[in-house]
C-alpha cells in the first residue's frame, strides 16, 4: 500500500485534488467578500453551484496545469526521473503556476468583481492601457492586506501539501511494460485534459465558455461565483473581449436613429393577453423546403415542398412571408428569438459580456406569472442552449435526460438527442402537467446533419432533392402528430404556437438560396388553435421581431429592451433584417440590401424573389393579416379586435409597398444607413456596458 501511495499517478492525483480544494477556498472567499453583491445562497441554490464549480474549475486546472500533466506522466528513464533537478522542476512549475494563475488572480477577482460585476479576463490581462496600473494594484493590496495574507496561506498550503520529499516509485520497472504502460497512461491522462478543457467529450459537446455557467443559475451574479480563474483568462484570450467600436454619432443624435427602448403600445392591434405561448425553434427550416413560401420553386416538380403539415398552418395562422435568420448559428439564434439581441462579428453568447444584466422574453413573463420551460432532446447542458435559456430567465429545462427516465433510452437517434416525433409527444405531455399560463421552447434536432430520420420512416418519406429534405419531411410529420394528439385538450386550444427556423440549412438546392439575402431567408410564423390570428405580412421581418411582436400579442405594458420590432404596433421602426457575413454589417428591406464595412455603405436594389411586395401584387392584396377573430382577453372571449388587427397591417403593408413610410423608414442611402449605423453603435455601447435592459438604455440617454 505504501508502494502504492507514492507511485506518479497517485501523487499527480493528490495534487490535483489540492488545486480543487485552493479553488473551492478561493471561491469561498470570493463570496464573503461580495456578499451584498451576490446575496444569501440557499442550500438548493449551494448545490447547483457546486456542480456548475466543479466543471469550470477542471477546466481552469487543465489550462493551467496540463503541461504539469504531461511532465509527471511522461514515461522517462529511471536516470533522469530521480534526478534532484527534475523534481525541482516540477515542484516549481506547480508552486510558482498555480500560485500565480489560481490564487492571485481569483484573490483579485474578489475585488475586481465589487467594482465591475465580471470576473478578471484577458480584457483585463492583454488590453489595459493604465499608465497607473501599477500604483492602483499596490493601493489595493494596502486597502485588502487581509486578502494578501489569505493568498499567501493559499500557497503555503500548495508548498506543503504538494508532498516535495515523497520520493516517487513507479510499480512498473524499467522496460518495454514500464514504457508501453507510462504511454497508455499518458495518452489517458491526455484525453481526461482535453474533456476537461471544453467541458465534455460528446457528440453534443461545445467548449464551455463564461456563458455556461448560467446553465447551474438564471442569476448572472452568482453566475460568476460559479466561474473562476485561469479559465476566465485563458477562454477569453484571442477573442473580443475588450469591446472596441466606432462612435458615429453624437449622444443626442443616436437615440432618435435607433433606440432598443421600448415603450408599450396604449392599444394592442390584437389582445391575446393570458394566453401560453409554445415556441418552436427548428433546426435548418430554409424558407425552400416550403412551397407555401416559395410556390414558384415548386411549379415544375415532382415534389411539391417538404413541409405540407407547416404549410398548412402558415395558412391558417399569421406567416411572415420573407423571414430572415439574424445569424448563422443556433447559438446564434437563442439570443436572436428569446432576447432581441443580434450577434455580429461575435456570436453573443460566446462574449463574457452576455453575463450582463438582461430581461428577456422568458424573465419578462415569468414575472407575469408564466412557467417558463425549455424543452430540447439533447443532453443536459449541451450545445450552451441550456445556459442561455436559465440566462433568459427560463425556469426548468428539460432534456435528453428527462425523456429516458419517463421512455427508456430507445428513441435516441445515435447523434444528437431523442427524435423529435417522441420528443414532441414528450413535450405535449410535460406541458399538459404544466400550470397554465406557460411559455415553453422547444428545440428540434432531427433534421440536423447527418440527416438521418427513424428507420420505420426512411421508405415512407419523400428524398427529395437534397439529403436535408427527408429530415425536413419527418419533423413536418413529427408536427402534424404532435398537433393531432394534443388538439382537443384545454392548454392547446390556450396556446399562441409560435414557429421560428434558427438558420437556413447547409443543403441548398434555389438558386436565390445560394447568396444573400436568400442565404438568410428561413420559415417563421404565429398559429393560434381558435383563429385569432390569420393572415401575411409581406414585409421583411426578422428573429429579432418575435420578443417585440410577442409581448404586444400579450399586452405588454411595461418598457423593454430590444433591437428588433413589434411587427404589429411600431410602424416607425425601420422594417428590416439586420446580420453580419462576409466582412460586412449587413441590412435587407422589401426592395434594398445594404452592405455596410465600418467604412462605407452601399445599397443595392434587391433582385431575389423577396423584392418589394409593391413589385408583385396591389396593396390590397398585400394586406392580409386580418385577425380572422382576435380574443380580447386570455383563451376565450368574443372575436374583437379584427378590424384594428387588418389596419394596422393594411398601414404598415401600404408604407413599404410606395416607397412613402413613416418618415426615417425608407430605403434611401440617407436614412437606411444611419439607421444601421446607429444600431451598430448602439449594440457595442451596451456591450461594453453588459447591460441589456431597459435601465440601462434609459441610463445612456441619461448619460448622453
């Protein structure tokens, strides 16, 4: 036993379980030093932050220590291994490291985070430009000479417990099972580091980033209780995270070009107050799987689309006709839809800056009464879809884990998660214990790549003309059951269906698919069982309308916080999709595309199918969302509303359809570009200040 205890392995073991144990300290630390920051903890709440801890202190061991690893593991021969210099330098190596990249730095996070609400971070490390820092670092430790002295405990502790004199004794003796044996073992130990490093090692799995902590907590303040150091620097170095951007306006110019400020509507064209909400985001639904959208597409083929089932629900419900993704990536779309926040150069989520404080569509009605849910057949925790949905403000998440505990784990695809057919009935019966109002998100994986689909269904559904469209056509079949099944019960007929694609699929078949804008184009739609809702709107909307238009259809009544519009009651914002591609800030209308590199702007007239609605058919025809019979209040009441509904859309239909819109929203190089401009401005402003609420919009325009 005594052999044992003394062998590399052990003792690497035993020195990582100190670093765990210094970081456990640290944090412990952390806390009583911003308690009237972060607030008491309950036992539950305790809990779930020492398993999010956990994860991200594995990864801020690894980054710091992986060459420690490699250097206690390595297979060398007894000659060099017992040497006296070789154990200095590894002894040096974890002493010196660790006291450095693990202790100082998190004892300088105790109070770097009273001052900024955010963890220490390269921003911090590779961008000062201080002439002072160095006075302002020995005012701190004169004014917190107590946490020095915790530091300087900190690493005695690692000095002593690092076991220095422990003479180390491999039980393998030198030769050919000593050198294949210390080879596994380091390939092993290799492996272990990686996992640690991004978190996990499937299929599902995303390098964690400092957004992922929001998975263990909703609260981004205690959010950063969960994080620690070195991972905060290391993850963040390389990216943006000092925020650098252009003023292009003057302070009291940039709020009357673009505001994400929000004042409620004193009248709803439609009133769908109290009711659930049920939002679909689907994986890669292009607007071209749809020959509803895209009728011309089809007019020659065979296959006359591959979402029928969708279709037909487009018809009978509210369908945006030309909707546009706001990014590229799912991760990109969750911020897009839930919060009305865009993502640019960088993909918001991945930025240490989406630990600012937000309201978002799920906090906003949670604090209306609704249960907010987030449903997706995948892992606990992967992809960051969980993350940004606790960071959203959604209560319970549901996942690949609650299905095989309620079914078995029969139905998981090989890749991603659950089939979407079981999942969705997985859905319908959660929600049908769920205590009403609720707003639930689900989202959908089986037409991800590979683009596999259940055995019993490879025969029965169509090929179609990419390898996406046999996906496409059984989540449309996933649907039509899902709606089938659930159509009679009381929650369903409650509910505002709400359908979103996160991107345009990989698997591109229309020519206009192929470039901007139609690269961008995706399905997006609002069905309501009873037909409150009918009708098009021909203009361009985008994800960034959903939260708006949303809170409008519930009768929202306080201020908010988005970039994107309320389609049915802010006729004055400009009617656009905004994205960044290809070096360039990007905005499309009905009849422009405007490509915008931070240094000039130019505008194009549009020659996809999506060109101004004017182009292709009279305004009267435009103009048909008409609420077939909008419910005044929650679930029932009498049709009301319609002609108000129809007025609203008939006035913002006609604006774009002559070219003479409310003054500002035209397509002219004048008015549309500064609009942009002003938005870009906007969304770095509060960036940098990791505030995305309507306090600090209304703090700007203080400041300003």
């Amino acid at each position: 036993m005594k052999r044992l205890l003394h062998t590399p392995i052990f003792l690497l073991a035993w020195r990582i379980v100190l670093l765990y144990a210094v970081l456990m300290l640290c944090r412990a630390v952390f806390y009583l030093y911003n308690y009237e920051l972060l607030g008491p903890l309950s036992w539950h709440e305790a809990g779930q932050l020492l398993c999010g801890a956990l994860k991200f202190d594995t990864a801020s061991i690894v980054y710091a220590n992986g060459l420690f690893v490699l250097l206690s593991l390595l297979p060398l021969p007894r000659r060099i291994r017992e040497r006296r210099w070789w154990g200095n330098l590894r002894y040096g190596y974890y002493v010196a490291v660790n006291a450095l990249l693990v202790v100082a730095v998190n004892m300088a996070d105790c109070v770097y985070f009273r001052y900024t609400q955010k963890r220490f971070t390269a921003e911090e490390l590779f961008f000062a430009d201080n002439d002072n820092s160095a006075q302002l670092v020995v005012k701190f430790l004169g004014e917190n000479w107590y946490l020095a002295l915790v530091a300087a405990a900190l690493v005695a502790l690692l000095a002593w417990g690092y076991r220095r004199k422990a003479q180390e004794d491999s039980l393998l003796r030198d030769g050919w099972s000593y050198y294949t044996g210390g080879t596994l073992l380091l390939a092993l130990a290799a492996g272990l580091c990686v996992a640690g490093m991004r978190g996990g090692m499937t299929r599902m799995t995303r390098p964690i980033t400092l957004s992922n902590a929001t998975l263990y907590t909703p609260d981004s303040g205690k959010a950063n209780l969960i994080l620690s150091n070195p991972f905060c620097i290391l993850r963040t170095a390389g990216s943006n995270a000092k925020v650098s951007y252009r003023k292009y306006y003057a302070p009291e110019e940039l709020d009357s070009l673009f505001t994400p400020l929000h004042m409620p509507a004193d009248s709803a064209a439609v009133n769908l107050a109290g009711r659930n909400v049920v939002l679909f985001i689907m994986e890669s639904m292009s607007a071209e799987h749809s020959a509803h959208l895209m009728p011309e597409l089809y007019a020659d083929r065979t296959e006359q689309g591959f979402t029928p089932f969708l279709d037909s629900l487009m018809r009978e419900g509210l369908c945006f006709e030309r909707f546009y993704a706001n990014g590229t990536r799912s991760i990109q779309a969750l911020p897009s839809v839930l919060g009305s926040i865009p993502s640019f150069k960088t993909p918001f989520v991945l930025m240490p800056q989406a630990l600012g404080r937000s309201r978002q569509l799920p906090a906003m009605l949670s604090d209306q009464g609704y249960e907010t849910l987030f449903f997706c057949g995948s892992e606990h925790g992967s992809m960051g879809f969980g993350a940004y949905a606790r960071s959203a403000g959604v209560e319970r998440l549901v996942s690949r884990e609650d299905y095989e505990e309620a079914h078995g784990r029969g139905d998981f695809d090989g890749y991603w998660g659950i089939w979407d057919e079981p999942f969705l009935r997985f859905t319908g019966e959660e929600l049908g214990r769920t205590r009403e109002p609720f707003f639930a998100t689900l989202f959908t994986l089986s037409s991800h790549h590979p683009f596999v689909v259940p055995e019993q269904y490879a025969d029965s559904l169509p090929e179609g003309y990419t390898r996406i469209h046999k996906g496409v056509a059984y989540d449309d079949m996933a649907f039509r059951r899902f709606f089938e099944r659930y159509k009679d019960e009381e929650w369903f007929r409650r509910t505002i269906f709400v359908f979103t694609a996160d991107h345009v699929s990989s698997e591109k078949f229309a020519p206009e698919s192929l470039a901007f804008p139609g690269n961008m184009r995706i399905m997006g739609f609002i069905y309501t069982p009873d037909g409150a809702l009918r009708g098009s709107i021909r203009e361009v909307t985008q994800q960034l309308d959903l939260m708006p238009t949303l809170l409008g259809l519930l009768g929202n009544r306080e201020p908010y916080f988005a970039f994107g519009r309320d389609v049915l009651n802010e006729p004055q914002r400009p009617r656009w999709s905004v994205s960044y591609g290809g070096g360039n800030f990007r905005a499309v209308t009905d009849s422009s595309v405007l490509l915008f590199d931070e240094a000039r702007g130019t505008v194009e007239p549009r020659t996809d199918s999506g060109r101004r609605a004017a182009e292709e058919a009279e305004v009267a025809e435009v103009a048909e969302v008409a609420a077939a019979g909008c419910a005044a209040t929650g679930a029932g009441g009498t049709p009301a509303g319609a002609d108000k509904a129809e007025a609203a859309a008939a006035a913002t239909t006609a604006g774009n359809a002559t070219g003479n819109a409310t003054e500002g929203v035209t397509d002219r190089t004048d008015t549309l570009l500064p609009r942009l401009k002003a938005l870009i401005q906007q969304y770095y402003t509060h960036i940098e200040r990791k505030d995305y609420t309507v306090d600090g919009a209304k703090t700007q325009q203080s400041n300003d």
